[in-house]
C-alpha cells in the first residue's frame, strides 16, 4: 500500500471558510502532510534537482486554487498526483520550448528512502537507485510516468488511467513496454559491471 493512500483533509468537514475560501491553518496542515510526497514524486518524474522546489510550489499554488472544487469523487491522492503530472507537464513543455535539453539530467536519491544500516548494504542500494534514476530518465516521459505511478507509488492501472487520462489499456501497453526497457537496461548494466569486474 503506498503512503498515498492515506491522505486525508486534516479538517474535512470545515476545509472551506462560509464565503468558499480555503481555510489558511487547514492548506498548512494539508501542506505539511504532502510536500515530502509530492517532493518525491515531482523528483522521480524526471524534472531536475535544481528545479524541483519550484515545481512543487507550483503543485502547491495549483492545489491551493483549486482546492474548493475536489469533490471527493477520487482520492486525494489521485487528485494530487493528477495535479502533479499536469504540473510536471508544463514544466517540461516550457523548459523544452525555452532550451534543448534532455530530461535525464535528474538526481532525487535523497527524495527516496534509504533503510540500510550496513555501510556495504548502503553502497549497493545507493549503487542500485542511481542506476534506477539513469534507466528511468533514458524512458520517454509517457512510459515513465506510468512506471513511476505503477512501481514505485504501487496505484492500480484504473487509479493511473485516472490520474494520466488515458484509458486503462493504454496504462497497461505503457507499463508493459516500460517494464520491457528497464528490465532491458537493468540486464545490460548488470552484464557491463560483471564484465568489469573481471
């Protein structure tokens, strides 16, 4: 179950003041809830390190606006990550429009958890997430998300279709031929850090 699933409005019946605002001390609650998940998520979508906290500002503002139209119909998780895909989107859409660059160039490992206490252990799963990071910025940005949302955030292919736009079908042929690359990549970095060591 990913750590998604339980978020919640901290005051849900009261999350809007009498003239449909938000109420400022519930977005911070809300705030402090997200921003470590949305942080993570924003860095494993690809956009680059130097980046990411304006981007996630930007989900913030987002979600800030629009906070008084979810209406309960989804999660808020998928509510959240629906904004943060879009956000991401843009993102990528002005940075392409304003320079040439790839979207490979990013580098979150301390956005993802690291639970090893042996320093041998640390050094191979450090060792392991880079490698993840690099297969993960050579997919396309479809298949990426897809991967992202459906791995590492464990959502259903109904939740993804959701959260994306596009049909469960669509999720599936993604995740499938994304899963076909890594697995791929993951086999020819193997096979080249072998052939080193020898």
């Amino acid at each position: 179950m990913s750590s998604a699933e339980t978020l919640r409005f901290p005051q849900s019946p009261s999350r809007c003041s009498s003239d449909g605002s938000v109420e400022t001390a519930d977005f911070r609650a809300l705030y402090d809830e997200l921003c470590p998940l949305v942080w993570g998520w924003v860095a494993r979508l690809g956009i680059p390190r130097d980046a990411i906290d304006d981007v996630v500002q930007e989900v913030f503002l987002t979600i800030y606006g629009k906070l008084d139209t979810f209406e309960g119909r989804s999660s808020l998780a998928t509510w959240v990550f629906a904004i943060t895909i879009r956000v991401a989107r843009n993102y990528r859409r002005r940075r392409s429009a304003g320079a040439s660059g790839d979207d490979s160039d990013f580098d979150e490992l301390d956005a993802l958890p690291a639970h090893v206490v042996h320093p041998e252990a640390a050094a191979e799963q450090t060792e392991a997430l880079t490698l993840l990071q690099q297969i993960l910025g050579e997919l396309d940005v479809e298949k990426r998300e897809v991967f992202v949302l459906a791995e590492i955030e464990q959502l259903s292919a109904p939740e993804i279709a959701s959260i994306l736009e596009i049909s469960p079908n669509t999720v599936t042929s993604r995740l499938r031929l994304a899963r076909e690359e890594v697995r791929a990549a993951w086999e020819r970095a193997k096979a080249r850090d072998q052939w080193r060591l020898r």
